[in-house]
C-alpha cells in the first residue's frame, strides 16, 4: 500500500516519575500491583491550571506513553507473550512493546491533583517514560464486561508464594522507618504490599521460569529489582516460592519517589556492584547469576 502522509512527530506532555526504577519488576499490566506509585508533572507551556481543569471528578485516566526503554530494532509480526509459556501469537493480538510503533496504554488510579502534577496509582511503567497524552476513563461508556478476552482466560499465569528471611525482615523495617522519618508516610505504608505483590507476580523472563523444585535445577535462582531508592533481593526456593532475603538501602543513588516531595532519580546502569558476603556472590540485578543457596527451616514471614 502507498504511503499517503508524512511521518508524525510528538512531543512528551511529560516523563513519569516512577517507583519502578528499572524494567525488571514492572508490572505486565496496569492495576496489577495498586499501590505502585507514579507522578507526572505537566509542561508549562501546556497551561495545566487550565488543562486539568475537570479532571478532579474522574477516578482514574488512560495514560499513553512511549516504550523508551524498548532497544528492539527490527520488527517481528508474531511475539511470545510471558504468559503463554513460550507460544507465539501476532503483535496486534497482544500488548507486547515490540510494536511499530512503541506506545504503551496504561488504566491508573488518580490519587491527587495538585497544581501541575498528578499523583497515580497501579502504574505499569518505569521512571522517566515519556508520556504522550492522558485521557479520562469513562466507566459507563469503557467497561465492557460482556467482551471476550481472546486468549487470556488460558494464558498460565501462576502466582508465587512470598516469605521473608529474618534478615529482609529487619532490613524492611528500617527502610520503612526511615521513609516515615523523612516524611514519606505514604510510602512506607505501602511499601510492603509493593514489595510482595511485585513478586508475586513473578517478574522473571520465561527464560528463567520452570523446575525449581528439580534437584538439578540450573537456571539463575536470584533475582533484584529496583524500588523507590532500595534494590530488593529475591531467590526461588522451590516451585512456586519465592522469598526476600535481602534488602539494601541505595541513598546516594536514588531519592525516594515522594508522592508529595519527588526528586529526580538518576538513571540506572542495570546491574548493581556489590561485595560477596560469606563466599556468595549477591551482585544481582534483574537475572544475574548468583549462587547463594537458600536457607533451611526458617518461619517464613507474609
């Protein structure tokens, strides 16, 4: 078919400052993880006094933002879906960001308004995602319960059990203190339903999914995200278990997302420098090979 029109250019109406700080832990789907915290901030040009006036009374917003972490250059018309286990179906029929064109849609939570800035909660994107548009949600008109879902309903997508190490444990308590100390109140209360829900939905690649409980089980065991200004460690037990067992404090690299008080993160190089302890290399971030075992005969923490 011809082309009949000129390339289109867009211009952000601002960057997401997210909790998620890298790609490794983001959500699939938005509304997955709900106390997963984001902020935009409007530009000025674009007048947001008078932009956003009338958004106060909507629940929720459509944001449409730009997979700018997306490093795919060629463009593939069948893709693999996490959730299928490695079966390919057609781009269109899924919500990958191998597209031709990177746009993502996300359903948020509207949490405040305040001037220039919105406050959303249940996002699925990282920090400094560049957004297009946002639209209001319009429950009467978009929420179609009678719709088919295509291929979801038998898409496998198994939960993990989450337990805590008496040392992750500990760990999380003085984040969380101190985030309340600081003044971040709201997300130290939410920091641990973040935590748990980000891996209980099992962030890991597929690549690194299946026989954990076998004794000859290779694939990489341990695993790191990045949360607010804290690197979360988890390791696979067993099928279908996960458990924390650590948590460091990064303070000289990431200032917390405050919903109220946001300072810039800076970007992140994706893998984390870390010393071994004990003979084990923790130097995980997202799925880099780390040989710690797990512990035995531990109460497990929910």
């Amino acid at each position: 078919m011809k082309k009949t029109h000129s390339p289109f250019t867009f211009e952000p109406i601002g960057v997401l400052e997210s909790c998620y700080k890298d790609k490794f832990g983001v959500p699939r789907q938005s509304g997955l993880v709900k106390a997963a915290t984001a902020r935009l901030k409007l530009r000025a040009d674009l007048h947001p006094d008078q932009a956003l006036q009338g958004l106060h009374g909507f629940s929720h917003v459509w944001l449409i933002w730009v997979f700018h972490e997306n490093r795919t250059a060629r463009y593939h018309a069948k893709v693999h879906p996490p959730r299928l286990g490695g079966e390919s179906l057609g781009v269109f029929a899924t919500r990958s960001p191998h597209r031709p064109n990177p746009i993502g849609l996300s359903l948020v939570e509207i949490i405040a308004i305040e001037g220039d800035t919105l406050f959303l909660a249940g996002i699925d994107v990282m920090d400094g995602t560049p957004v297009l548009d946002l639209k209001p949600y319009l429950p009467g008109v978009e929420a179609l319960p009678e719709a088919r879902a295509g291929w979801m309903p038998q898409a496998s997508g198994e939960e993990l059990r989450v337990s805590w190490t008496d040392a992750a444990e500990e760990a999380f308590q003085e984040w969380r203190e101190r985030l309340r100390h600081r003044g971040f109140r709201e997300e130290a209360a939410r920091l641990r339903e973040i935590i748990t829900d980000t891996i209980r939905l099992d962030p890991r690649p597929v690549l690194y999914r299946g026989g954990e409980g076998d004794g000859g089980y290779q694939r990489r065991p341990n695993h790191a995200f990045r949360l607010y200004d804290g690197d979360v460690h988890f390791v696979m037990t067993g099928a279908g278990q996960a458990e924390i067992f650590e948590i460091r404090p990064l303070h000289d690299e990431f200032p917390p997302a405050n919903l109220r008080n946001f300072d810039p993160s800076i970007k992140s190089g994706g893998v984390v420098e870390t010393p071994e302890r004990e003979g084990k290399n923790h130097g995980t971030h997202g799925n880099v090979r780390d040989q710690r075992q797990p512990r035995q005969n531990k109460r497990p923490k929910t």
